[in-house]
C-alpha cells in the first residue's frame, strides 16, 4: 500500500470566492481527493470495502491557510500517511503552487461499521 502520493489539481472558476481565490472549503475536497487516488494509486478498492460494510469516516480535520490560491492555478496536493493501526489513520496534506507552500493539514479517519461501531482498518492499509 502507498503511503504518499501526490496529485495535481487545476482550480476551477466554480472553486474559488469574490475575490477570485479559491473558496477556504475546496480545500479539505482537495485533501480528499488525494486521499482516495493515492488508495487507488495503491491498488486499494475504497468502494468494495465500503460495500463490504466497513466506512472509513473523517473524525478530525486541520487546515492552515498559508497563501491564496486563484483560478487556473496548477496546485500539487501531497498526502502522506503518519499513523495507521488500530481503527485510526492519520494523514498530512500539502497544497504547493510550483514552491510555495499555500495549505497544509491533517486528517484523522476512524473505521467503523455500517451501525456506527469502531472496527479495525483493514490489513492492507495498517502501518505497524
């Protein structure tokens, strides 16, 4: 299993705010879709596990805002896994512009069932 991956996203006009800077919002949907290509990039299928009744759900999420991203910018967002054991992965996120830094964070996902019970992660994703 992967454990960091590196997308790109070009910001789209619908993604950013009045003063033409991308929404503060779109960018935990940034996070998350580094998270879910960097399982597929892995060969992990986020869709049968959840068929199979095992939801991994977002507990916690951090953002800190360094500079402003604008329309049609091509932003890098990093995801590396921190810790992954028991029903908890930790992830970190960095949204670059060429070298400048504009967002980090930080996810903290649980695993449960479908009734809302915590469970472990499954094997291939567990980090020990």
């Amino acid at each position: 299993m992967l454990t960091e991956h590196t997308i790109e996203v070009r910001v789209r006009y619908q993604e950013t705010d009045a003063q033409g800077r991308v929404h503060h919002a779109n960018y935990i949907t940034y996070f998350e879709l580094a998270r879910t290509e960097m399982l597929r990039a892995g060969g992990f299928n986020y869709k049968r596990m959840e068929a199979e009744g095992t939801l991994l759900v977002v507990r916690d999420v951090e953002c800190r805002y360094h500079l402003p991203a604008e329309f049609d910018d091509l932003l890098h967002v990093s995801v590396k896994t921190v810790k992954a054991k028991g029903a908890r992965i930790e992830l970190a996120y960095e949204i670059r512009r060429d070298d400048d830094l504009i967002v980090e964070g930080k996810t903290l996902l649980a695993c449960i069932t479908r009734e809302g019970k915590p469970t472990r992660i499954p094997d291939v994703l567990r980090l020990d």
